[in-house]
C-alpha cells in the first residue's frame, strides 16, 4: 500500500446530483494510487447499520451520524473514507466535521455536488423527481423535504453543467494541495 | 505501522466473564506492538450505531451483525478489530465467520471467554446477577435470557480459573501460530 493520510471524503447533494458518480470515479482513482479506500454508500449503509430508520429529519440525522462514526473510525486508520449520502442537514455534517477534527486524527473535506433543482428534474435518471413532483414520495429531498446547501464547502463540483472528469480533477487537486494524498 | 495482517478477534460469553479485560489487555499488547486495533466494545458501539434498539432476540441479533460488518470493514483494510459484546446468539457469529471467510479478506479468530454461572454470580462486579436474579432485570443473558456457547471455538479462555495474564498468552500464541502477527 502507498502512503497516504486517512481522511473523510464527504459528499453532499441532492438526489441525482452526481455524488456516487463523482465518489466511484475517485473511489477507482485512489484503488489505481494503491490506498486504501473505502466508499460508504448510502443504500449500502442503510441497509447494514440502519435499517428500520425512516426518512424523517431524526431517523436520517442518525443514519447520517452512523455514517460519520464509521467514516472517522476508518479515516483513524489511515483509510480514505468516502460518503455518498445525501446528509441534508447542514447541523449535523458541521457536527461530523467538527468531531473529525476534534479528534484530530484525520481530515474532513466536504465536497457539495451541485446543481440545480430544474436540471435535475429534467435529467431524472430514476425517474423520482416525477413521482416526487406528483406527491407519490413523501420526505423527498429537494421536493418534499429541506435539502441545506453547505455555506463553506471545501470543494464545489458543478455537476450540471460541468464533466465528471472536470469536478475529479478539481477535487484531486484539492487534495494535493492539502498535503492529503500525492500527486 | 508493523505490518500485520487485518482479522477480526471476535470475543464471546456472558456478562462478567472477562471479556472486556481481555480486549483491552489485547488492544494494548497490539498498540505496543505499532499495530493498527480498533476495539468495539459493546456499550460503544450500542450508542454509536445501535441507539433505540432493545435486548429482545431479533434486535440483538442486528447490533451484533453491526458489529460484525464494521469489524469486516475495518479488518479488510488491514486492521485488527477487536468487538468484546456478549453477542449470546450461535447463529449470528456463525454467519459474521463465515461472511469473512467467503469475502476473504481477513480472518475470524472466536475467543470464549468462559466461566460457570456459578462464579459470575459469586463475583458479580457490577451487581447485575443479583438484580437479573431478583427479576429486575428482563433479557439478562445467562438468567432470563439464553447464551449459547461456541461449539468450537478457536481459542477458550477459563476466566474463573486463569489469570488474565494465562488467557493473554493462549490467545497470542494462536495468532502467531495462524501467522496473524509476529512473535
């Protein structure tokens, strides 16, 4: 295994917005460098740590927490920890950023992947924003639900208007820069 | 950090029994040795990923698969982690065993911490028997819960009749002998 620092790569964005895109592409880059890395997926997570949870903003504030301490128990362990849920709520990524660094053992970037609802009702990959639209999905971010824009985000990937290549090199050089992996 | 491989150390047995003591007594020895551990303790993990479940048989069964599928996560980046909860169910260690030999990326090393009921219920540390056996306490394992022991454990540690110290060594002499750590 190369060296390398073990951090919390945490993507936020509504459904649709390209975060498990954007994490598989870095997911495989970081494989191809020889980290170690591990993708938390939201539906994965969901089901191994918190089935049973609803979508209300208490049961996805736990599941998102529970994604958090799994991310700094692995970031601790020189592990590049990378999570794809969507974490709407601004408190609680703020809560898991300020743990991570309280800790003082990994670093804590968050990545917003970005665009705008329209666009995303237009693409509707899985055809959601529809049923959203028509009443159908209760508690669907963006639609039903509050989705939190992060006010400092340490990275901005356009997804909308920009390619999955641009917003991986954007997020890769970041990383350089903060000394969190090499080039 | 001393290279060594990533398993998990899987402790079993009943309230009192010395699991604990010997995971922190493991965690140590792995610590001095530079390597990477990782201790899931029960009352731990229960707030961190299990908060709202009850001891009833289905929702032990789902903190203990937690458990279990952190533990993977961890092992298969190369740490060793050690879960200490009493986890009474022969069936669900059995399945977390054998979905890390089928993932094959780390061993499952099952250690029995064993003492009659008789002892735990002489010493009784934290007073839990005596309340268990008033019947104050519902789904106390050992008293108005089952345990089952491990049919064929890797290591057995006779806590009532061995030091901690004696229990410390078999458990370490086996790893060494399974080319899990060096001497």
């Amino acid at each position: 295994m190369t060296e390398h620092r073990g951090f919390i790569l945490w993507f936020t964005g509504m459904s649709g917005a390209g975060k498990s895109t954007l994490a598989s592409a870095l997911e495989d880059e970081f494989k191809r460098k020889g980290y170690r890395v591990e993708l938390l997926d939201g539906d994965e997570v969901r089901t191994h740590l918190s089935k049973g949870l609803s979508f209300s903003k208490e049961d996805r504030d736990t599941n998102v927490r529970r994604i958090g301490w799994v991310a700094r128990t692995l970031a601790k362990h020189g592990v590049i920890a990378i999570s794809a849920a969507i974490s709407p709520y601004r408190e609680v990524r703020d809560e898991i950023r300020a743990l991570t660094e309280k800790e003082g053992s990994a670093a804590f970037v968050e990545v917003y992947a970005e665009a705008p609802i329209e666009a995303l009702v237009a693409r509707d990959v899985k055809g959601l924003y529809k049923k959203a639209l028509a009443g159908e999905i209760a508690h669907f971010t963006g639609v039903s639900d509050p989705y939190e824009p992060p006010l400092h985000p340490d990275v901005v990937a356009h997804t909308s208007t920009e390619s999955v290549e641009t917003s991986v090199k954007r997020i890769l050089h970041y990383l350089i820069e903060k000394r969190l992996i090499t080039e």
